[in-house]
C-alpha cells in the first residue's frame, strides 16, 4: 500500500512539474492594465462558433435533451457572473456592466466546453474528469482596435457535481488566471 502511494504521489509531481499554464500570453503584455490601477473592464462573451465537446452547441444540446437546452442560458449567465464575481475580488480591474465607464475591453472567445466525467472525477481523482474551456482572450483599450494582449485559453478546468457547477469552477478558474496575470505583468 504504502509503494501504490508512493508512486501515485511521485506519478502526480511529475505530470504537476511537466504541466503547462492553462493560460498564456500569445502575444503582447497586461503591464498597461496593471499600471493604471483599479481599472474598470467591460467583458464580451463572444461564443460565435463555439463547441461543446467538439459539436455545434445546438446538436449537443438536442442530443441531451430539452432540459439541457432550457438550462444553457441560465447555466451561460451564472459562469459569466462567477467569472465577473472573482475579477472583481482583484484590487487591478472591476468588472463593470455599462460599457461607456469601462477603460479596457475583454473579449473572451470560448472555442469548445467541455464538460467532463463526474466518474472520472470521483474514480480517479487528481484533476481526471475535469470540465475544460479552450479558447482566446483579448484586450483592448476601450474605444480602440489595438490589442494590448491577447492570450491562449488552453484547457482552463472546472471540477464539481453538475454541469452548471463545473461551468462556473471553469470561468471561476479563468478569472484567477487573468488576476494572475495581470498581477504579474511586467
């Protein structure tokens, strides 16, 4: 017993070690946001050819039923709440509602969702079954085209029971990485 734990553990570290940042720059810097200091930021969710689990949203929806299709929107609202809700808890932008105060705009362009296994998370454990977002985010100045930055959204994970829970862990997750990267930006 005390060998299995062992390993798994030595098994864990290693991938934890190898592990990329599910977040990161493709290009530019979030230094300006930094910088100017509690900045307010209106977010777009532009979900335009966007996937769940590598299908046109609508198929999937249909395949898994009308209770599903008639709880996308809500589910949509409270993730982007949630998100919204942990950027907010930064002291380096607020996440405002009316477009026309916000200094900087967000544009998060979800590519595919995908929701995961609920066994897999419970059999497994270590992150196995996670929901994941993948996708790009882009920053602009509000009132200009030129991005200050624009960043890979590759496999940010969202755990819990439930779709609505794991889609709002994702866009939680996704909301510390942008803190973090904002914090950390030179």
């Amino acid at each position: 017993m005390k060998k299995l734990l062992f390993l798994m553990v030595a098994l864990f570290s290693t991938v934890t070690m190898c592990a990329k940042d599910d977040v990161r720059y493709k290009s530019g810097s979030l230094s300006e946001i930094k910088a100017a200091g509690s900045s307010k930021v209106f977010v777009v969710w532009d979900y335009t050819g966007s996937t769940l689990e590598g299908k046109p949203v609508a198929e999937f929806l249909k395949e898994k039923g009308s209770d599903w299709e008639q709880a996308y929107p809500g589910e949509l609202a409270e993730a982007e709440a949630e998100f919204a809700k942990t950027v907010n808890e930064s002291k380096f932008v607020k996440v405002t509602t009316n477009k026309t105060e916000a200094q900087y705009i967000i544009t998060i362009k979800v590519k595919d969702f995908h929701y995961g296994s609920t066994a897999a998370s419970v059999l497994v454990g270590f992150g196995a079954g996670d929901a994941h977002l993948d996708g790009t985010m882009e920053f602009t100045k509000s009132g200009s085209t030129e991005k200050l930055a624009v960043l890979d959204v590759d496999g940010v994970p969202g755990c819990g029971y439930g779709n609505e829970r794991r889609r709002r862990n994702t866009y939680e997750e996704l909301g510390e990485w942008v803190v973090k990267l904002i914090k950390k930006a030179k």
